[in-house]
C-alpha cells in the first residue's frame, strides 16, 4: 500500500474505520511475563532489555527480512506482520516458562535465550506465513491480474539448506498453536493511511477558512505537502520495527501518530520551511478529535514516541522526487523537529496554544 491508496479511502467512513482498527489493535496487545503469570514484585529481578541478547538477533532478523522483502519485491509492510508473529511467540514462549516455574516454586529468573537456530526457525517461518497471508508478489509475464505465491521450498533454499519443508511446517504449526489464529494485526501503515486522509482534508479546509486565491495552486502545494508527511512517516514506521521495545511498549496508532507528527513538523533543509503550518496543524488535530481522537493515546505516550521514532531515523531524511519522470538531483532534504511537549504541535503563529492537550487526549 503506498500514497495512491489514500485517495480510495472513504472520508465518510473514517471515524468507523479507526474505532474499527483500534478494536481490532487491542486483541493484539503484546503478551509479557508479567501480564500472564507470578508476582509483580518480581519484575525488578529481570535484567534489562537493553542487554537482552535477543536485541541483537532481533535486529538482524529484522534487517534481513527487509532485504527479503525488498529482493522479491513485497510490500514492506510484510516485515511488520513477520516481526510481530516473531515476538508474540518468543512471549509467548517465554510466558510459558515463567508459569511452569511458577507453578513448580522455581524462583524467577530471566529464560535461558533461543539458541541461533531456533531462533532462525522461528524468524523463517514468521516470514515464510507473512508472505503467505499479506505477501502476494505480481509475475509480470503473467499479466498484471495474475499473483504468485513464494513457495516453501524457497524458503528452505533461503536458508541454504538449514532447514527442509518438514521442520518450516512443524514450526508453522507451533506458531499458530501459540498465537491463536491471531495472524492480521492492524500496522501502522493502516492508521497512517488514514491519518494523511484527516491531513489532506485539513489542508483543503485551511485554503477554505482563508478564503485564499489561486485554490488549485494551493490545492497543488497541499497535495505535495501531504505526500511529503506520509512518505517521512512511512519511513519512520519502517524503522520503527527495528525497536523491540518501540513495537512492544506502544501499540501501531501511537506510532503513526508519532510519526505523523513527526513529519507534519519536519523542516524542508532547503528552504527552513515546516512542511505543514500551524494553522493546518492544530486543524489536523481537531479533526483527529473530532472524529475519535481522544480515544487514541495519552499525550505523553506521544511525546515519548516521537522522541524515540527520532533517535532511529538520522539526522536527515532524504526523499526523490514524487514524480518518477524527477530526477534524483531533485530530492528534497527533511530535518525533523526537535520534541518539546505535546504543546509544540498546537500553538499557533503568534506562539499562542490553542487548546490544551487534555482537551485533545
């Protein structure tokens, strides 16, 4: 899904649609040790995730499914289902553990980390299921309405031999046993879609309440505007799956948001021009209000968020020229902003808040 769907979808039936996804998102909510079993007091005894040696496994699991998708041209969005059916079952394994110690008086201690090639086996089948369910790839010498499924067996070559179709399909097995036939959790993508949709009628209403000439030009900018903030966000999204902790602390609509937030602020390095005004801004946020908003997310979950979506992206975001007839010389050059408070994101030209956080969140 890319910046040419957003224009398929209803504005009519975008309030139906979040509460929709945001129902859907809590069936969804990543399983810890201490949400399934033993006692709280224990939870100062885990080490800390920051030395969690599944960080790096993870990391690298992570980029090469990227590097999977993006050889057999899938959607990137497959690398989300695939890291999270990943981490909801090394959870949900972990989980298992701390009950039976629990039930057997063992004392809590961390679980004794996956071996290199269980761990592989696992991130192999996530991906090979991910591709299955939401990873169609065109055959271009089929014709444009004809799609091709990867096979097994590719994935057992992709593991140059580690591992046959057999132990791919015990694990496939073993993954849906322990996620329950949960296999379509909503992504950030989903509720980026349609955060960009609020944005693109924001900027329309803009040029309305200021009565502003040249509409079709203004109309023009916007349009650019909006596909800058959705492809910056995007990018943020991306990276966002990287971050054990990012994806597991905060559910998917928190991270669009950040990230849309993110972007909506971000500064064209060429010009020092925010890629969307204050104005727009504080618009796009009551209109998010108005159409369920503040059922979404506390504001400082935001704030933390956007903080952290900016320490995993560099110190600039480069982007090509929406046109593909643009050459590469005409990228644009984005800085995000620096994250105060939810605040920044609501005060007007004059540096006059409009309204206060709580009335939004």
């Amino acid at each position: 899904m890319g910046w040419e769907n957003i224009e398929e979808l209803s504005s009519e039936t975008l309030r139906e649609e979040l509460f929709a996804l945001l129902s859907k998102e809590k069936e969804y909510a990543p399983i810890t040790s201490t949400s399934t079993a033993g006692n709280p007091q224990d939870v100062d005894e885990r080490p800390s995730v920051d030395v969690d040696p599944l960080d790096e496994t993870r990391l690298a699991i992570c980029q090469w499914n990227y590097e999977c998708v993006d050889y057999f041209m899938l959607d990137r969005e497959v690398v989300y289902m695939s890291m999270n059916f990943f981490d909801r079952y090394v959870a949900a394994q972990t989980a298992t553990v701390q009950r039976l110690r629990d039930s057997n008086g063992t004392p809590r201690s961390a679980a004794p980390p996956l071996s290199s090639m269980v761990s592989h086996l696992i991130a192999l089948t996530s991906l090979q299921l991910a591709c299955k369910l939401h990873g169609q790839v065109e055959c271009p010498s089929s014709g444009p309405q004809r799609r091709v499924k990867l096979r097994m067996e590719d994935f057992c070559h992709m593991s140059r031999g580690t591992y046959c179709v057999a132990m791919l399909e015990d694990m496939e097995l073993s993954l849906l046993t322990n996620l329950q036939w949960k296999l379509h959790p909503p992504t950030p993508l989903d509720f980026l879609m349609r955060y960009i949709k609020i944005l693109s009628t924001s900027l329309d209403q803009a040029i309305e309440d200021n009565g502003q000439d040249d509409v079709e030009v203004h109309k023009a900018a916007n349009l650019e505007s909006g596909w800058s903030v959705f492809e910056v966000a995007r990018y943020q999204t991306e990276l966002a799956v990287y971050n054990r902790d990012l994806c597991q602390k905060f559910p998917p609509s928190t991270i669009a948001l950040a990230a849309t937030l993110n972007a909506m602020n971000s500064v064209v390095v060429s010009t020092r021009r925010t890629v969307v005004s204050s104005r727009a801004r504080s618009q796009f946020l009551h209109q998010m209000h108005s159409l369920g908003g503040a059922d979404l997310q506390e504001a400082d979950d935001i704030v933390e968020a956007r903080t952290l979506l900016k320490k995993l992206c560099s110190k600039t975001i480069i982007l090509p020229g929406k046109s593909e007839e643009e050459t590469s010389s005409e990228s644009t050059e984005y800085e995000l902003p620096d994250i105060q408070s939810f605040e920044y994101d609501v005060k007007d030209d004059t540096g006059k808040t409009t309204f206060s956080p709580t009335t939004i969140y």
